[in-house]
C-alpha cells in the first residue's frame, strides 16, 4: 500500500514538474478567441502589412475582416473578408492555430481598420494607417535587446514609448525579445507588456541568440514560435526565412540579418554575406539601415564579434550603410567619425548599440564612442527625412538622454551632435 501511494505521488509529482517545464500554460489563451495579433512588416507598408494571429486547437481556420476606417459603428458592412492561412503547432505539449493574411493593394497614407477571428469569436476592430511613398517622413521605434522581467519591467518603456512617438510607423527590435526562444511564458510575457501596439504599428525584428534554441527535432535554429507569430517577408537567404530580410519603407531601406547564425554554422555565414551584398548593392533608396544583433564593435568587456566585423564591416564601407541598429551588450554607445577605418578614410556609417530592458551592464570605453551610457534602459526615437535623419535616445520616464542628425549632403554623411 505504501508503495503504491509512493508511486501515485511520485507520477503526480512527475507530471506537474513536466507541466512546468514544457510551458503548457498559456495564460491568454481563450477558447476559440485569437490573441497574439501581430502586424509585421511587409515588402511595400505604403500597400501592404501582414497580420498574424493565434487561437486554440478548436479553431483550425480563421479569417480577417477589413475596412476603410470611417467613424461609423457598421463596419462590418463595408468590410471585405479573407481567408487566413493556417498553421497548427504541436509544441511542449499544446495545440495551437497560427493564422496570417499578406493584406495587398491598399492604399498609401491611409487608414483602415480590420479584425481576426470566426463566427462569434472575435477581435475587437484595431486601426492602422498604411505608410506614405518615398518622399514622406518615415517616424520609427528602436528598442534594444528585451530578454528579462519583461512583463514587470519592459511594459514601462514600452508604454513610454508611444507617448513619446505617438506617430511612429514602425518598431525595430535588435533581438533578444526574450530570454529563452522556445518558453511560451516569456512571449506570453512580451505580448502582455507591449500593451497591444504591435497590432496597430507593423514589426520588425531581428533575432539574437537567447531567441534560438532547440527544435521539436532537437535542431538548433529560430524560436518554434518565431515564424508562426511574425510573418516577415521572403526574401532572405537560404534557410534563414523570418530571420534575415529587407523591406523599403518610405525612403528607407531595412536590412535585417541574422548574427546568431552567422555565429553557429559556417553555411549561414557564407550564404548570409552572398545574400546581403546582393541586397545592399540593389539598394536604391537614398538611406541605408541594417538591423543586427551582435555588435560590430562591442561594447563590454571581453566579448568581440571578429568574424562579424571581419567579413560584415567591408560590406558596410562599401555600400556605405548610414545606420547599423545593434542588441547584446546591454549598454549604449554610438560611434561615426572615429570609428575605425583602413587609410584616412571616415567612416559613412553611424554605430548604435542599446538595451531596453532592465539586464543592463556597464560600457567598457573605447576609441569609436561618441557618447555611451552604463546601466540605462532606453528606447530611440528616429525621424528620417530626406535628406536627415534625427535619432534620439529616451530613458525609460521619457526624458531625453541624447540626440543627434545625420545631414546627408550629396552623398555624403555629416553627424551634428
Ligand atoms: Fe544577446
């Protein structure tokens, strides 16, 4: 008898510490209701924006419902249906639906208002305004790596950050959203903490290492939630789809590229510096951003990414990329006039390294800084206009920490403090 009791305590004991670690739970969750939506950025946001969203395993298929914005209550009347793709995802233990619609032809600098769902299971309505042809001011969100305390800490900066940028068009993210790519309470946490902006501001993110992970196959690679909850365009190198992309916004070209891969496996690295020469040479907007995890030039003590800087930086100088948004350090710095160059050369390109959530470390100087900061959590704020581009670094009250402009004069970049 004992025994048995032993045992029965035992299979108890096993199944709540196997419901624990497997993240079964999923705390939004609601019986045939979506959650999780999510608009990413498309190739063109003037016409196009992919929504994303995920319900429970009883709804295997979704649709979105979309209307010019009006002021009146009937939007359903004048709303046009699609059809979602949908994707299930066996994963720890739980079912559930992913759903996504590539929403086309829409029409610039206008605003629409749409929701996910079936039958009587339904989003609220949620605006969103498509972005303008390449002469119009591009406004966009910059945070550094996420990672930790996201639901009691992050939340704060998140929030601040469309008080201060209202009109932003756009959200960066240098990787590391979360600290470990495959544990659903930490998306649960990040979906909770963003507060609801990404339905309305398309993403665009970058991977970092703590967003890798084993597989269900036990494969190294992206978050088995990555792709299923940001449907991200296409057009990326070989086997890194989601994870390196570009899209042109306005008069910006975004390049976003995958660090973490580059890092791990040889094929990645090669493929990923063929595909990205190909995709800076091509550019043709006037403003050139690449969006990374891993920094080119480090900004804490013993960590250096040689590799990176070896084989990326060339492409960098060459093809004269204005802007590099960069995560991992947990500290601030930006650099331009003194960054390192071969002959006298100055350099084209200004360095960012950030940190918006609360693991943050202290900056190890060095020669390329034109201003750093140790221990503060930030989100950036960046204006690109024709021909300047105004970056400016917010602490987590909103207060501004510093700013400066690039003027773009023929070609040529000059950075005002
Ligand atoms: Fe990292």
């Amino acid at each position: 008898m004992m025994i048995l009791l032993k045992k029965h305590i035992f299979f108890i004991a096993l199944v709540w510490v196997t419901f624990c670690y497997s993240g079964l739970y999923a705390a939004s969750l609601d019986s045939g209701y979506p959650d999780q939506i999510v608009l990413s950025v498309s190739e063109d946001l003037s016409t196009s924006v992919s929504v994303s969203w995920r319900t429970d395993e009883s709804m295997s298929s979704s649709t979105l419902q979309i209307a010019r914005e009006h002021s009146r209550f009937n939007i359903a009347d004048s709303a046009t249906t699609h059809l979602a793709k949908s994707e299930l995802l066996e994963f720890k233990g739980l079912r559930t639906w992913h759903h996504a619609v590539l929403l086309e032809g829409l029409d610039a600098q206008t605003t629409y208002v749409y929701r996910v769902g079936q039958g009587e299971k339904w989003s609220e309505w949620i605006n969103f305004t498509t972005t303008g042809g390449s002469e119009a001011t591009l406004k966009f969100v910059y945070f550094g790596d996420v990672q930790s305390n996201i639901k009691s800490m992050w939340s704060r900066i998140a929030k601040q950050s469309i008080r201060t940028i209202p009109d932003a068009q756009l959200i960066l993210y240098a990787g590391d959203i979360v600290n470990r790519g495959n544990n659903l309470h930490e998306w649960e946490d990040w979906f909770y903490a963003s507060g609801g902006m990404h339905q309305s501001i398309p993403i665009m993110p970058a991977s970092g290492n703590h967003d890798h992970g084993d597989s269900h196959a036990g494969v190294y690679g992206i978050s088995e939630y990555w792709n299923k909850q940001f449907k991200l365009p296409n057009n990326g190198a070989a086997g890194l789809e989601g994870t390196s992309y570009y899209a042109d916004v306005q008069n910006v070209r975004f390049v976003v590229f995958n660090t973490e891969m580059f890092n791990t496996y040889e094929k990645n690295r090669e493929d990923q510096v063929q595909w990205l020469e190909e995709v800076l040479a091509q550019n043709k907007q006037p403003w050139l951003i690449m969006l990374f995890h891993h920094p080119i030039f480090s900004t804490k003590k013993n960590r250096d990414n040689i590799e990176l800087r070896n084989l990326i930086k060339p492409l960098i100088d060459k093809y004269k990329v204005d802007l590099v948004l960069q995560g991992h350090d947990h500290t601030y710095a930006r650099g331009k006039d003194k960054v390192p160059m071969t002959g006298d050369e100055q350099s084209h390109t200004t360095y960012v390294v950030s940190v918006s959530g609360p693991k943050m470390s202290e900056v190890q100087e060095a020669d390329w800084m034109d201003r750093s900061a140790s221990f503060t959590q930030l989100f950036h704020g960046v204006e690109v206009q024709h021909d300047k581009l105004i970056f400016s670094s917010y602490k987590v009250n909103g207060d501004l920490l510093d700013t400066f402009t690039i003027l773009k004069t023929r070609g040529v970049n000059t950075i005002i403090h």
